[in-house]
C-alpha cells in the first residue's frame, strides 16, 4: 500500500469514526426520556365547553412540543370530577400513564366537592390518600391551591382553602398558586356561569402554567 493509499484509508476511518459518533449522540438525545407531568384536575382542566385544542392543557403541551423543552404534559382531567372520584381512578391512570420516578402528578382537584358542600373532612381525606398514591410510586407530587364561591359561607370558605396549605406543610410538597387567579373576576374571560375560565381565558392561563411547571421540574 502505497503513502496516499494509507492517508485516504486513516482520513475514511477518521470519517466514519465522526460519523458514528454523531449518529450515536443524536440517537441517545432523541431517546432521552422527558420528564412527564399528569395534569389530574377537574372541569377547569379539562376544557369544559370548548374543543380539546382549545384548552389550556393542550395549547400548553403543544408549546412543550415546539419548544423541545423535555417536558411531557398529559391531561387527565375529567369535568366534575370529586376528590372522590380522583381517589378512585389515579392509581389506573398512574400505570397507564406508565409514570416513572422523576415524574410529576399536579392535583387540581376539590372544586366540585366545594360546590356541593361536602364535609371538610371528606376533602381532606381524599387529598391525603391521592398524595399517598402518588408517592407509593416514588414519583413528584404538587397541589394546587383551589378556591371556590362563597356560597356556604366565610366559615366553610375558610376552611376549604386552608386543606390545602395544611396537606402541602404537612406532607412536604409545593403548592401551586390556583391558575384561575388572574381570570376569576374577570367577566371577560370567564363563562355565564362565573365558574369555568372561557376561551379567551386559556392562553392566559397556558401562559401561567407553563411558568410554574417549569419551575417545578428544575426545582
């Protein structure tokens, strides 16, 4: 074999060698697991009244998409959906959403129990078995502060929203700050019934949510 034989053999290993390498690295980036968020809520996150792509989890999850931000956002709200309810059908959502540690669980969950005015006890309850869940599976779990009309009441007011800052003190977990906040008071983002946030509403709310999901993940 002659020099330039030998010098256009080692420039084609060095080639294929850079080749490999990239394609190697590329494959690993693409594969690399992406920290997936349960959003497991109510009415309020389920898009209720309006088409899926109109809702807020969904513009949100699209923009995690785009954004390749490594951050896998799944909606498994159900409109009218109790603490109840939630207590019952999370531990089949968790294996079918194949939820691994690392990843989150954010419960939006309460609003309906409010509502109908069911014990305090009651919400209470089923919050702590939902974290209890969660946990068992050694994944991350936040709660969202939910907040509803006064319709029973100061007393019972009061005491709905506090649950929620005694279970996340008590269970050392992140509350979230309810994500209707800067859309409750205002009729224009809000539908006639005063309770569900209105088309208009969803980027606002996908705007916030994003913030705070984020910030959640890199804590």
């Amino acid at each position: 074999m002659n020099l330039y034989s030998k010098r256009n053999s080692l420039n084609n290993t060095s080639f294929l060698f850079v080749l490999f390498t990239l394609l190697f690295t590329f494959s690993i980036a693409s594969h690399a697991k992406s920290t997936k968020v349960l959003m497991y809520g109510d009415s309020v996150s389920a898009g209720y009244g309006m088409k899926t792509e109109q809702s807020w989890p969904y513009l949100l999850s699209q923009t995690f998409v785009t954004e390749n931000a490594g951050i896998n956002l799944v909606n498994a709200s159900i409109s009218g959906e109790t603490t109840g309810g939630g207590v019952a059908r999370l531990a089949s959502v968790m294996k079918r959403q194949e939820l691994n540690e690392g990843d989150w669980v954010i419960l939006e969950l309460g609003g309906n129990d409010g509502l109908r005015g069911f014990p305090i006890s009651t919400l209470k309850t089923n919050l702590q078995l939902m974290i209890d869940e969660v946990k068992s599976h050694n994944v991350n779990v936040a709660l969202m502060q939910v907040r509803i009309p006064p319709n029973y009441g100061k007393r019972y007011t009061t005491m709905f929203e506090d649950v929620y800052k005694d279970l996340a003190k008590t269970n050392s977990i992140k509350l979230l700050p309810f994500f209707m906040e800067k859309v409750a008071m205002n009729k224009n983002y809000m539908m006639p019934d005063g309770i569900h946030p209105n088309v208009s509403a969803q980027v606002i709310i996908r705007d916030e949510m994003k913030e705070v999901i984020e910030s959640l993940i890199a804590e």
